[in-house]
C-alpha cells in the first residue's frame, strides 16, 4: 500500500443458489464461525455480516439466504426478500457458483442484481475437481453469462485462493471510513448466534425432512463475565417431528444441545449453561405473525 492512500470500505453481498457455499465463505473471509453451516440446503435464513478489516481496508460481507425458486411459503418469501433487500444497499457483489456448474438458477440470481454493481464471479469448490483442465473452459462459459468485473476460483472450504479473492473486492471498494470498529467480526449479538448454532446441530443431526420446519427462540440469555445462562425452545411444525427430535429416552435432544453448547463455549470463549425445549406451533413457516415473533421479520 502507498502511504497516504485512502481509506476504502464497503457492503459485500454473497449471492448465490442454495448449498453453494456462501456461509462457508463468509466463515472463512472473517475467520470466525458466525454463519451456520450444513450440507442441506437453505441453511441460512437469516442476513448476516460478517466484517474484515485489513490497514487501509475495512470489507462488510454480507451472507444472504440461497435464492429459492422451488418454494413459496411464506418463510422462503421472506429469505428470498432478504436477498433482493441485501442486494439493493451494496457495493459490491460475490456471485459465489459451483465450479462445473452453472445453470438457469445460477442466471436467476444474477438477475437480481442491480445494474452498475461490480459483480464478481466467485467459482468455489475447486478442490472437487477430478479434472483441473475443464476449469478453464467452465470460466469461459460463465463468463459469457454476465459482464462480470472479475473471476476468481476458489475453494472455500480448505482456504484456497481467498487472499487474491479478499484482493480482488479490495480494487471496487469505494472510498470511505470504516463502518465498524477494527476488532468487531459480526453485527450479529451472542444470544444471536446461541440460536443459530442450536439450529445448526439440528440441521447436522436430523433427517431430510424436519429441519425444515424448525425454528428456534432464546426465551433467556444471561451473560455474567465468562459465564452464559441460555434457556431456549426449539419450535417445531408438527407434533411427529416434537418425538423425532427428543429421540428415545431424550438422547437427540441431549445431542443437539451438548454439540451446540461446546461451540457456544468455543465461540463467546464463556462457560455456557443451556436448557433446551421443545415445542408445536403448527404452520408457523406459513404464517406472518408467527414470522414476526420469530424475528424472521
């Protein structure tokens, strides 16, 4: 950097369809975990930032849900709107595809964003390459899709190629002050990311089915110093599903809350004491005031 060079700072959007990788990424960038991951898709439901501040650079990436063209109830009506919401305030947006892939729902999304945005075509997963000669080719392709500001392949999940990547936003963030302080990594709180991790391991730990219709509520969060009392509910659509995820003899519950508390205790560097229950609000997916409670609106 040129001493006296100017500040640069600004909103990056991660954009893309579902089960990309775009909370992988955004984990990665910060490095901290703030964004939940799975290998089902539609994990992330809610947007998060995730903030980088390097000497004369500070970037705000934004993980946004996976655009959802398949469903309509009202919570993917909601994450979807999330998407457009979060695209419509940034400067600069990561187009995050799969590499080898790259189809009508990848063009769907690019499709949302504004024009004079600089749109960079993030190819991740690089490393799942049994061919590393048809990368070349598949950059071609997709470049032919969009004129994109720049192409960068990566692979999220082993750290592959994200400093040119960090390098690359660096080059089309636009003048500016910091908008965060230099050692603040999220704009998420701890009683935040408490209920996303519950969520997380109920993701990991369940079937295709039920993680879908579940939501998860903090009822009590008591921080005093390094010690953490959470007391949160996990709501679930039907009553079935109240039996799956208890399991026989409570043993699933008890996995899901002790996965959840060791990384609770990892992340906010605190002891944590949680108690989780279960609960039946049928239909909440479907049902704006329900959302609204929730915190999906």
């Amino acid at each position: 950097m040129i001493s006296g060079e100017a500040h640069r700072c600004g909103l990056v959007a991660i954009v893309g369809r579902p089960n990309v990788g775009k909370s992988t990424l955004l984990n990665q960038l910060v490095g901290v975990k703030i964004s939940i991951t799975s290998k089902k898709a539609q994990t992330t439901r809610h947007r998060i930032s995730g903030v980088l501040t390097r000497p004369h650079e500070q970037f705000v990436f934004v993980d946004t849900p996976g655009f959802q063209t398949r469903h309509s109830n009202a919570l993917n009506r909601v994450m979807n709107r999330a998407v457009t919401d979060s695209l419509a305030d940034v400067d600069v947006v990561l187009c995050l595809v799969e590499a080898g892939r790259f189809d009508e729902r990848d063009r769907r999304v690019l499709k949302l964003v504004p024009g004079q945005r600089p749109v960079l075509l993030v190819i991740n997963k690089i490393d799942r390459l049994g061919d590393k000669r048809v990368l070349l080719p598949f950059i071609e392709q997709a470049a032919r899709a969009h004129p994109f500001a720049e192409i960068v392949p990566v692979s999220a999940e082993r750290g592959t190629q994200l400093s040119d990547l960090v390098d690359a936003v660096a080059r089309h963030l636009p003048e500016g002050p910091a908008l965060f302080e230099a050692d603040a990594v999220t704009d998420r709180s701890e009683r935040f990311l408490a209920s996303e991790l519950i969520r997380e391991k109920v993701f990991r730990l369940l079937g295709e089915e039920v993680p879908y219709g579940v939501s998860v509520v903090i009822d009590q969060f008591e921080e005093e110093g390094r010690l953490r009392r959470i007391n949160a509910s996990i709501i679930v659509d039907r009553p079935g599903h109240k039996a799956i995820l208890i399991g026989e003899g409570g043993l699933k519950l008890k996995a899901i809350a002790s996965g959840a508390r060791k990384e609770m205790e990892q992340i906010f560097d605190a002891k944590v004491f949680l108690e989780v229950w279960v609960k039946v609000k049928g239909g909440w997916a479907d049902d704006e005031r329900q959302l609204r409670l929730l915190g999906y609106l």
